[in-house]
C-alpha cells in the first residue's frame, strides 16, 4: 500500500444559504486506516462523504489522496470505492452482473473482468451466489454484494454511508464482526458514516465526532469515550454521569473539585483555577457505590436488572441522580439503602461548565 491511499481535508466548507453543512474541516486519515465519521442527524457526516466522493462541490477547501489534488475532479476519477445505505443495487442485474458494473464502465477486459468478480465475491463470503437477483438474495447478502462492487475495482479508499443500517440488530452486529476482519484483511484506507455509537466504537481505529458541521473530537474509541473533550461528545457518546462541581485547588494535572459535598481528585490536563465552575463526567461502569469511605452521600432509588448487566439508580442527599453499571452477580444492596458513590481520579473528565 502506498501514500495514495491517504486522504488529507483542508478548511473543507460546504455552505446551503446559511446553513453550513461542512464548516472547516481539517482531517487527516491514513494508510488502511478505518475511520468512522460519527454524529447524529444533520451534523454534517454526510455531507463530508459526499464532498470526498465528488457527488458535490465544496465552497472553500481542498481534499487530497495521496500527493494528488482530487478536489474539482469527477466522482469516476477519484478511484474511490461507495457502498449507499440503500446498496443501489440493478434489480435486473444478477450478483456478479452487479459487481462488475464498474468493471464494465471501466473497460477492463473480459476475462480479467471475470477474475476479479470471481474475487471480489469470495472475499464478501457470496462465491455461490454471483448468479441471483438481488430480490433473491437477504438484506445481509445485499449488502455484501453493494461491498463487493466497492471493493472490485479496487479503490485507494473505501466509503461507506451507513450501510448496516437497514439490517436487524443480530445481523447488523454480524456484519459489523464480518466488515472489520475483512478491511483489516485487505488493508484498504475506509471512511465510514454512522450514528450509532458502538458500531462506530467497535469497527475503527479512529472515531471523529461530528455536531454542527464540525469535529468535535477525534480519537481512538478509547480516547473519545474515556476522555470526552467537551459535553457533547461525553453524552452523545454512551451514556454518562455528569455533575456540577466547583474546583477547590489545581496543581498540575492534579485537581480537587467539591461535589455535593465531596472533595473529589480528577486528573485533568487543562486550564482551570480555584472557582471555576466545571462539570466532572465518569462513566456509569466507573462509578463505585460502596456501604461507606470517601464519596457522595446518598441512596439507592432502584435497581435495574438488563440481563448482562445491573443498572443501579443512585440519588445523593443533595438530589444529584446518577447511573452505576455493573455485573449482574449478587449486588449485596437493596432499593433505599444508605450508600457511598465515589469514582478514581484517571476515570473522570473535566468539563467547561
């Protein structure tokens, strides 16, 4: 694999009256790297896949794969490989027919044409299949076929626009386990677009979170869920415990904020100062409810069993309710008993308030 298979984003804008869709886009994504481009509705996610395709035009900034300028070429010049949320597939076309469309447009000769198709469906687990119609085929095999046609004629980058989403959710957590062994398998750069969370945790190297046409935060899945850089991204991503805290001392990395009535240690490597008013984000799998020690007061308002998990509802004295995860082994409390919520310091994050 060589550097054409990078994609570089510079100051990427994409305006519609005055809304901007894109609103200066800086990202770099590396060689087989698989990235996912996650937000909700509207948050500009599609949009950037579109710009990167070529199916429209930015208003300011530059996209570049590899050493090369891609920005005003057509979309069938870029030698980048789509697979649509709806698959697009030729109902009047067999699997392989389908497959080798781009082939076909592309004049590659026949029987190199046949060798590839032959390959790309082995590769998408269809090697019986080349000879139905799509309405013959599941919705799981439908989109295989759409990755196949993809992957065929072997594009520098792969772009994926939510293509699990039309599958039920065993299937679709199937396919997420299929995507990710076979695009680490064939080392191809992709760039995938989805809402939902842990399809986007469990399939990238790297996860950008999108709100308002911008990044929000890019990072590892460890990174973005355990270090969330701002509000948004602590509550879009998972859920999240947040309580508001006034910072008491800073010294260093070291910070002691007052929460309902807990001196509490968090590590953080921003700017704060004594009075500042911040919000302190822990994850529900990192709050500790224990009989007694250093913690927020309170009470157990219900506990909730979900079969893999237990989900304990806590409310301080001072009526702060928060969310702990844990195991669904014996919990040894009851609804109503007098606990202690506490969190370590590595496993909190430091909001603006």
């Amino acid at each position: 694999m060589t550097d054409s298979s990078t994609l570089t984003l510079t100051s990427l804008t994409k305006t519609y009256g005055s809304h901007k869709a894109v609103d200066g886009v800086d990202l770099f994504v590396g060689n087989g790297e698989f990235l996912s481009l996650l937000g909700p509705s509207g948050c500009g996610k599609t949009s950037l896949l579109r710009l990167i395709a070529g199916f429209i035009q930015p208003d300011h900034g530059r996209i570049h794969c590899g050493g090369d300028d891609i920005t005003e070429l057509p979309p069938y010049s870029r030698n980048l490989g789509v697979v649509f949320q709806n698959y697009a597939l030729f109902p009047h076309m067999t699997a392989a027919e389908n497959v080798g469309y781009g082939l076909k447009i592309r004049r590659v000769p026949r029987a190199s044409a046949q060798e590839r198709i032959t390959r790309a469906l082995d590769r998408v687990g269809l090697q019986n299949a080349g000879g139905r119609y799509p309405s013959q085929l599941s919705g799981g095999m439908q989109q295989r076929v759409a990755l196949a046609r993809a992957l065929v004629i072997e594009p520098k980058i792969l772009l994926l626009d939510e293509p699990l989403s039309a599958l039920d959710k065993h299937l679709r957590e199937d396919m997420q386990v299929e995507l990710r062994l076979l695009q680490q398998r064939i080392g191809v750069t992709t760039i995938f677009v989805t809402h939902d969370q842990e399809e986007a945790m469990t399939l990238s190297n790297r996860v950008a979170v999108m709100q308002g046409g911008r990044v929000q935060q890019i990072g590892t899945p460890n990174e973005v869920y355990l270090q969330p850089s701002n509000k948004f991204v602590a509550t879009f991503l998972g859920t999240t415990n947040l309580m508001q805290s006034k910072v008491l001392s800073s010294a260093g990395s070291e910070v002691t904020v007052m929460i309902d009535g807990w001196a509490a240690q968090v590590s953080d490597t921003g700017a704060v100062n004594p009075g500042d008013e911040v919000q302190i984000a822990v994850r529900p799998e990192n709050l500790l409810i224990t009989r007694e020690g250093n913690g927020i007061a309170g009470t157990i308002s219900d506990i909730i069993f979900q079969g893999h998990r237990l989900i304990v509802l806590f409310t301080s004295h001072e009526g702060k309710e928060l969310r702990s995860f844990t195991s669904p082994s014996p919990l040894g409390f009851s609804k109503g008993d007098a606990v202690v919520a506490r969190f370590a310091s590595d496993h909190a994050s430091v909001l603006s308030a």
